[in-house]
C-alpha cells in the first residue's frame, strides 16, 4: 500500500471536507427547492471513500454503489461543478440533468452510478467485475451498499458466482446502522453483517469505517487479493450518517444524543487532530484549507445556477430511435 503521509493526511483532510460542505450545500438549496425528488446524503461516511481511494488504482479501478452517490465520481476525479449541475438537472450536468442525485455516471471515471433499487448495484459490480476478468484488464470493481441492501436475494446469489468465478470484485457494505429508519438489529438475527461472507468461504471481515487509515488498510489488501486472481473480498465498514436517510427522513428512530456521540470520532475532525498534533499544517494554513473548500463549493453553486435546462426533447431522444416518437399523441 501506498505510504500514510503527510501529503495523504492533508489530501483527506481537503478531501473529506469539500465533500462535507458540498453535500451542505445541497441540503440547502433542496430546501430552496432548486434540486428536487430524493436527496441522499454522506455526512459522516467520508473515511471509507478516502480510504478506498488510497488503495485504487485510479486508471483502471471502477466503482459502482447505490443511491448515496454525489461525492464518489468527485473523489475520482469528475468535475465536482457537473455533479452539482445533475443535480439541479442541468445540461451541464453528467447526464445532461437526465439522472439527477441517484444516477450519477461517469464511465470516463469509472464510476459506474448511482442505482436507485436497493441492492440492484449488487449483480452489476459482479458483472463489471466478470468483464475485466474475461478480458484480463487488471482491473478491479469496487461494489459498494448499504446494510440495508444486504437482505436482498441477490447478494447471496452473486456472492456465489463470484467465489465461484473467482472474480476481482470487493464488496462493501457501507453499514452505518440504519436502513432508512430500521436498524440492524431489528433486520437480522446477528448485527455483524460481515459473517454473511463465511457462508461462501468468502475472506471477510469488518472494518473502522470512521478512520481512513484503517480503511486504506483492509481495502488495499483486498483489492491485491482480486487483483492476483484469488477472488473477492466482503467488507463491512462500520461508519455512520449524521442526516436522515434522506431529505425528508425526520429521524424518530434515533436520538439526537446518539448522534453526538458518533460526531466524537467524526472522519474529518480526526484526520484534522493529526494534522495539527504531527505539525503538518499549522492553523493559519488548515484556514487556507477551508478558504479553498468554500470557494469551491461557491463555484459549483455559481455553475449550476447559471447552466441552462436541457430541451425537454432530449428526453424522449433518450427514448425513441425514430424522430417522429411514434408512441406519443404529438410531437412535443
């Protein structure tokens, strides 16, 4: 695994961050009402992004997830300004404003969405995972879900298929302890959701999902696993979100309390405490930091508001081969 340098630590901090703030900002302007239908946010689970990415390697690595998926294609590198743009169903935005906060794609990145059925990613990262295999690119595909995601039928199913194919995906569970608002151990018979791997002799096991050292850690070692051919991996990452499960979640299944008590050991206050503890930025410079991270998030509200709708002919030329749309009254 790559070195844990001060260069990392400042890089995470950043990072973790702007994604933080970004993700502020859209909570904000979804009550505002410029970004509508669900919003899904990640507050709270940043560690386990900037740990996978550590361990990627970006120019082939692909990643797939659900419908928590704004700040993923950031990470790996899309133009945060044509994230915030889809969003708000811009033109500008990676899908031309078609997809909007659950299906965010960029095959350029290798990100391949943003599935909005629970579970649904699940399958697709497997088959992403076969392609490379069959085509002997070296890549891996990291699937990722929620622990709600885990009781769908098809995991079991393609957990099988890809001990049995051997095939150089990792599955993560993102497990932050409630889907939607039923928690684990109200779901299962045993809260630790990692097990789930033995039944397949799949190498398995669960992971600080809060620290991005830990997570660089145990994903490097898996992703090396698939990547020699040796099959997948199932990792649960214990993380936590400190926003409902969406925009209109009013979170009576928790209390605030719990909440606090998880902000205690937040990804992004603890990659901060190490910085100033090994003198790695001083204050005036993590102030820069934050100037930076502002001013983008700005820039990205700026381009949003400004880009243009896309022509509402593009959705049925998404559609329709023929120009004449033959299942419609009228052309509109």
């Amino acid at each position: 695994m790559q070195k844990v340098t001060k260069k990392t630590y400042l890089k995470w901090y950043e990072d973790m961050l702007f994604w933080r703030k970004f993700e502020d900002k859209l909570a904000a302007v979804y009550i505002q009402q410029k970004v509508r239908g669900f919003l899904h946010l990640y507050n709270g689970q940043e560690a386990v992004l900037a740990g996978a990415l550590h361990a990627m390697d970006l120019s082939k690595d692909k990643m797939i997830t659900a419908y928590r998926n704004h700040v993923q294609p950031i990470g790996m590198g899309v133009d945060p300004k044509r994230v915030m743009a889809e969003l708000y169903g811009k033109s500008t935005g990676t899908s031309q404003g078609l997809g909007g906060s659950m299906h965010i794609f960029s095959k350029e990145k290798g990100f391949y969405g943003g599935h909005g059925i629970v579970g649904g990613q699940i399958p697709l990262g497997a088959g992403m995972a076969f392609g490379d295999k069959y085509h002997n690119t070296g890549a891996v595909t990291l699937c990722c879900m929620g622990d709600g995601a885990v009781r769908q039928g098809s995991l079991h199913e393609t957990f099988n298929m890809a001990m049995n194919w051997k095939l150089p995906v990792v599955f993560i569970c993102e497990n932050n302890g409630y889907a939607m608002g039923t928690s684990v151990e109200r779901t299962s018979n045993h809260t630790d959701i990692w097990k789930l791997g033995l039944g397949y002799e799949m190498p398995c096991g669960p992971v600080d999902g809060m620290n991005p050292v830990k997570v660089a850690e145990a994903m490097h070692e898996a992703i090396e696993r698939a990547r020699r051919g040796d099959g997948p991996t199932f990792l649960e990452m214990k993380t936590y979100r400190y926003r409902g499960h969406s925009m209109s979640d009013a979170q009576h299944y928790r209390t605030k309390s719990e909440v606090e008590e998880y902000k205690k050991i937040d990804p992004i206050t603890q990659v901060k405490d190490i910085i100033l503890e090994k003198k790695y930025a001083s204050d005036s410079e993590i102030q820069e930091i934050d100037k930076r991270v502002k001013n983008l998030v700005s820039e990205c509200e700026k381009f949003a508001d400004e880009s243009p709708y896309p022509d509402k002919n593009l959705m049925y030329d998404a559609v329709y081969e023929q120009d004449d749309y033959p299942f419609l009254p009228h052309k509109l």
